[in-house]
C-alpha cells in the first residue's frame, strides 16, 4: 500500500469511532428515516472530505520537497520552495532545502570558475599534461601536448599509450630521459602521478622540456665567459700592442736616441708584465673550473676553525662561544673556503681598525658559521660572487666563487650580506651535518 492510501486510511479510521457513534445516536434516538439517512450521508461524505484534505496537506510537501531533491539531483539549483515559515517544522524543512540548494549554487559556481583557470593555466603553461586511465587510455591532454604530438585536431583522447609513443614515458621510472617526439627532441623531466577517478586509477604524467631552458643558461654562461675573458685580454693586449708599436718604431728609427737601450728594457718589461698577469688570469680560471669532488670524512670542525684563525697573523680573530661539532666534509677544501673568509673579513677591519669574530652553531641537522667584521662593508653585495669581480687593489676576484663552490660541493651555501644594526658584513657558511 502506498503512502498516501496509508494517510487517508488512518484519517479515515480516526474519524470512524465518532462517526459510529453517530449512527447510533441516529438509530435510537426515533428519529424519522429520512432525517436518518440525510444525516449519515452528510456525516460520512463530512469525514471523507476531511481525511482527503488531510491527506492534502501531508502529501502535498512531501511532494515539493520531492521534486526540490530531484531538481537539485539534476543540477537545477534556481528552483526554490515558497511560503516556508521558520516557526514551523515543515517551513524549516523548506528552508534548510532551500539553503542546501544555494550551497550547491555557490559551490558549482566556484567549481566551474577553478576549472575554467586549470584548463586556462593547462592551454598556456609550457608542460605537456596526458592523463591515462588504467587502460593505457588516453583521457586528457593540454595544448602543449598536442603540439608535442604533432596532433592538434582534436582526436587524441581514447587512444593507447603505445600508439602515441608514449610508452617509455609510462614504463621507465627514470624522472630524466632524453626522448623524440613530432614536435620536439631534447631531455625530458618527466613526473607521474596517481589519481582516482569513479573508482578506476589513473595516471597523470607531466612533461617539461629541459633543454631550452639548460641551452639558454649555456649561452649565459658564454657570454658571462667571453665578457670576462674579453675584458681581461683587452687589458693586457691593449698596452702591449701600444709598446709593441712604439718599440718597433724605434727598431726604425735610421738614427735612435741615446737611451734607446732603456726604453727597450721598460717596454719589454711592461710586455712581460702583461704577459705574467694574462698567465696568473687563465691559472686562475683553470683552477676554478678544475675544482674536484670534495672527498668527505668525519671533521672536527672546532679544531679546524682554530687551526686556521691561528694562520691568520695580521690581527688577532674572535671566536665567540661555540659548539664542539664533528661535520662529515673535506678537510682540506673547508679549510682552504675558511681561509679565504677570514683573510677578506681580516683585510676589510685593518682599513678600519674594527676586529673579527667567528663562531658557529648547529640547526636543523646542519653547521652554520658566522664571521663578522668591523670593516667599512659592501654597498652592492650583488657582484660580490662573479668570476674576477674584486673590490680590493690586488685581488683575483676568484677567492669567494672558489669559496662558494666548496660550499655547494658540500650541499650547503655561502652567502655574503651587512650586518643588522652593525658595522661591516658578515659571512654565513651553512652545511649539512
């Protein structure tokens, strides 16, 4: 039986005791028939009439309700229910559809806004996105992956990662590889993901191109190369081709000067100079580049750090409370690195008469050293680690990019910045314990 029979049933049997009672009545009560029978029959038609309506105003929300549901189910979320009363039980029923269903609004709204930016982002970035489902399938890819393809019409989608060539992508677990495609040949870095989609795994799969951006860092390099290079001949090859000329001019001269003996000797050594000073130049630059692998093994690093500030002569180094640290590195580059930090820290206090100070610390599973100045500190602190950059008269320029390379080949970093609040600069060098 359905509901609604079940309502008008029960309103029906709540209204057929009095209704009994009343036929009753009618029966003894001596009452001529036709009164009898006109009264039953408006009694009986009185109280079907009230169990319909009863039924009525139980079905008939139930049934809005209903179709706010199935309105709601079918992503119409514009329809809303009226006359709802707060105070009343059913009102807040109402209500509370009604709230849910501009939820729902708002949330598809902000749904399809940050599908519309993912599939923006996904046609501009420069990755190529494919998707698969469990299948091997092809199930999404952005535009930069169709032009990889070669395929920008449109019916990629459903088609097997082996038709595609794209299955080294899927099977090698290798995040770099170096791979072919219609639309581009270089290194690829290549990062997969897993995600679930109706129940079925997927896989995500990204694809950056790496060779444009390491061919671009390649040319950057060689520029920065040949400016400094260029630089340095020039210095030398300029003074020495002006003596050079000057020299044979006075080779000649048919009748040259008394003291042309002289003049020889000086602008020889002036070209020998030069020549020196381009020699120094490329061992310098050979020595930066031929830097080897750091062969790590357990350090003391305290009696290191005192080791070397005993070299130090020119004037007497600090070293502030610290630690006793043992650090797996080279010896023998970090003492070289340190050297190199404290006789720039040393050199910059003597021009002011400040003093040096170093100390370190262990955090976060890593070595951090500090030595601070007193000197009059760097302006511009931007070209202070470019090759054969120096701030000093008789510097190389080479001592903090070597010192920086050390770092690194250990895993750490060497930054050069002002103290706060103080005078001069200070040296952090940071590596992993």
């Amino acid at each position: 039986m359905t509901y609604d029979r079940r309502i008008t049933l029960l309103a029906l049997s709540a209204g057929l005791p009095a209704l009994v009672a009343a036929f009753v009545l009618l029966w003894i009560g001596g009452y001529p028939w036709l009164i009898r029978i006109t009264v039953g029959v408006l009694l009986g038609i009185l109280c079907l009439g009230i169990s319909i309506a009863l039924r009525e105003h139980v079905i008939r929300p139930l049934q809005t309700v209903s179709n706010l549901l199935a309105a709601l189910r079918e992503g119409d979320f514009s329809i809303r229910a009226r006359g709802a009363m707060p105070d009343d039980a059913l009102g807040q029923v109402m209500l509370e559809v009604n709230a849910l269903a501009e939820t729902l609004r708002s949330q598809r709204l902000g749904a399809q806004e940050a599908t519309r930016l993912l599939r923006a982002v996904m046609a501009e970035i420069d990755v190529a996105i494919f998707a698969f489902d469990s299948d091997k399938r092809l199930v999404l890819v952005n535009r930069y992956g169709e032009r990889l393809l070669g395929r920008e019409d449109g019916d990629l989608i459903g088609q097997l990662a082996d038709d595609l060539g794209l299955t080294p992508v899927l099977g090698n677990p290798s995040t770099l590889q170096d791979l072919s495609f219609p639309g581009g040949v270089g290194r690829w870095e290549i990062r997969r993901t897993r995600f679930w989609q109706g129940g079925i795994p997927h896989e995500l799969v990204a694809l950056s191109d790496l060779s444009q951006p390491l061919r671009e860092q390649e040319r950057q390099a060689w520029r920065r190369l040949i400016r400094v290079i260029g630089h340095e001949l020039n210095n030398s090859l300029a003074p020495i081709k002006s003596i050079a000329g000057s020299l044979e001019s006075l080779l000649n001269n048919d009748r040259p000067p008394d003291d042309w003996r002289d003049d020889m000797r000086k602008g020889l050594a002036v070209i020998g100079s030069r020549a020196d000073a381009l020699s120094r130049f490329t061992t310098a630059y050979a020595r930066l580049a031929r830097l080897p692998a750091p062969s790590r093994r357990p350090t003391d690093f305290g009696s290191l750090m005192r080791r070397v500030v005993s070299l130090e002569t020119r004037l007497p180094v600090t070293i502030g409370e610290s630690p006793d640290v043992t650090v797996t590195a080279d010896p023998d580059q970090l003492e070289q690195l340190l050297i190199n930090l404290l006789r720039n820290a040393v050199d910059a206090a003597l021009e002011t008469g400040g003093g040096v100070t170093a100390s370190w610390f262990t955090s976060d599973h890593a070595l951090e050293v500090h030595i601070d100045d007193q000197g009059p500190g760097v302006q511009n602190t931007g070209n202070l680690f470019v090759p054969f950059f120096t701030t000093k008269a008789g510097g190389s320029g080479i001592g903090l990019v070597l010192s920086r390379q050390i770092a690194e080949g250990h895993g750490g970093s060497l930054t050069l910045e002002s103290r706060p609040g103080e005078r001069g600069m200070r040296a952090t060098l940071r590596i992993p314990l």
